[in-house]
C-alpha cells in the first residue's frame, strides 16, 4: 500500500511554452507548418490542418499564401520530443472498478481539448499500482482536468500548484479517498 514516489513520474526541465509560439521562431508572418502533427501557424495562432480550416481562417491564408512556408515543430510537438511537459496529473488510489472509467475520461476530455486547440495535448497516461500518472502540454489543460474530476467523480480531492517560473508547470494531485 506504499505509494508511488515522485520520482517515478516522470520529470525534467519544463520550458514556458505559450500558447503564441513565440519561442518556436514562428512570430513572424508567413506560414508554419508543423511537420510533427500537420498544424499550421499563421496570425500568431496554432490551427488544425489545412483542410480543417473555416472561412475566415481559409481567407486569412489566402492572403498568406505569397509569403514563404516554413516547416517547424509545433510547441506541442516539440514538447513531445523533448519529453517535457506542462502539466502533470497524478490521479491517486483509483478503486480498481473505476480505472477503465478514470483512463476514458482523460482521454475524452484531452481529445476535446485538442479539438478546440491542437496546442491542447495528452502525452502520456501511465498507470503505477493504484495511481495514473497523466501529462499534459498545457498546465491550464491539466488544472481543468483535476476540478472537472473533481466534480464528476464521487469522494475525491483535487489539489492544484504550480510550478515557480520559468516553467510554470501545473502539479495536479487528485486522490480517491477511501472508505474504510
Ligand atoms: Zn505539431
């Protein structure tokens, strides 16, 4: 019943990586194209692939179009590489009959998010004994995973820090408290 020390998560130096992009080289004009995962940059904003995009998006391009197109890691991607993270959410002591639920709720939840911002990302789900162990690209991403667990699953606590700058990385801690 011992739990999982920290040092099992993974960790490593978390760059401040927002959602502009700056840092990646791409605050300029022109186009970007991620090369990881088919985003596009253009007016300082990560968007889905080229064939998702809506009208406005599509005229914007339109007038982007003579300018040259670069090929780049999105922030995402590249924390992805990199083995970083923003956020990190340690779900503790899940009851066995809840992990399929636990894990299914993550993934959704994080699929949603990266439908509304593809710099929205789940990077990895791991389960260690009793708890799982998530990381996330974004640490708004995680702390609103751990409230909305908080709300969804019974008899839960949802702890919430940050990191001190310059990673600013969310620690999210959500404990299953038992019944005993
Ligand atoms: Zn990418």
């Amino acid at each position: 019943m011992a739990s999982q020390p920290r040092s099992k998560y993974p960790k490593s130096n978390i760059p401040k990586l927002r959602k502009g992009a700056e840092k990646s080289g791409s605050g300029q004009s022109g186009l970007v194209l991620c090369n990881g995962c088919q985003a596009v940059y253009f007016k300082k904003h990560w968007h889905h692939d080229l064939l998702k995009l809506n009208l406005s998006e599509s005229a914007s391009l339109e007038k982007n179009s003579d300018k040259k197109v670069k090929f780049a890691l999105c922030p995402a991607c590249q924390m992805i590489k990199n083995r970083q993270f923003e956020g990190e959410v340690i779900i503790k002591n899940v009851p066995e009959k809840l992990k399929e639920e636990v894990m299914r709720f993550v993934r959704g939840f994080c699929l949603r998010a990266y439908q509304r911002d593809p710099m929205d990302r789940l990077i990895d789900i791991k389960v260690f004994g009793k708890d799982i162990a998530v990381t996330v690209t974004e640490n708004e991403l995680a702390s609103k995973l751990g409230r909305k667990m908080k709300n969804l699953f019974n008899n839960t606590k949802v702890k919430i820090s940050f990191d001190h700058k310059p990673s600013n990385a969310a620690r999210v801690v959500v404990e299953f408290l038992s019944n005993k």
